[in-house]
C-alpha cells in the first residue's frame, strides 16, 4: 500500500498578505490580527481603530480627500511615519502596509495621529 502525502497549505506570511487584492471586513480583521501578532500590537485596539476611521473599507477616502484607506492617513503623516520608522519599503495604497504601520506607531504611543483616540470616551484600553 502506498502513502499519497497531503499537501501542506501554504504558511500564511506578510508577504504573502501584502499581494492579496480582495479585501472585505472579515478579511481585514484577520490580517489585523495576523500582522498585529507579528508586530507584537494590540489587535484589539488597531481593529477598534480601523472600524472608527473607515468601517474596514481599503479603498475609503476621508477628510475631504486628504486621508486615505484603512488608518485614513495622511499623506504627511504617512511620509513622517516612514522617515520616523525607517520603513520606505511599506506604501500607502497597500492595506497590510497600513496596518503594519499603524501597529509601528501605536506601539510608539502616537495615538495623536488619530482622531477617534482624543473624540471617543469609550476607546481601548491603551
């Protein structure tokens, strides 16, 4: 008798989060969760964050157009984070680059850069 060998799913990984296109709030929460653990964050508090800046939506545009996506950033606030972070490699339209960047700057205490953390009483635990 012959062993056929199950393939193995592939191991889930930043890289290949950041190539996924399709996107919808289940999704979403579970690549925050995912990303929130590699980045050693808060999952809970970059999910409450992201459900009060865009209802989970990647494509969103807020403050009359001047933020954008998951975190509604800031093109300034974006580039400041990168040269903060060093991290050139992570790009604004990219959800997962996002929340990892989100995750880079609550770890940091830059809670500032958000609205929903100085307009909301009933915020995470921070």
């Amino acid at each position: 008798m012959s062993h056929i060998a199950q393939a193995e799913a592939p191991t889930l990984t930043l890289k290949i989060l950041r190539e996924r296109e399709d996107w919808e709030p289940g999704t979403i929460k579970t690549m925050i969760y995912f990303v929130s653990q590699e980045y050693d964050c808060n999952a809970d508090i970059v999910i409450w964050l992201v459900g009060k800046e865009s209802s989970f939506r990647v494509d969103v545009y807020g403050d009359s157009n001047k933020a954008f996506g998951l975190g509604q950033f800031h093109k300034s606030t974006w580039e400041y984070f990168q040269n903060k972070y060093k991290r050139y490699d992570l790009e604004i339209d990219n959800p997962v680059n996002q929340i990892e960047m989100i995750c880079l700057a609550l770890k940091d205490k830059q809670f500032k850069h958000w609205t929903p953390f100085s307009t909301y009483k009933n915020h995470p635990p921070l």
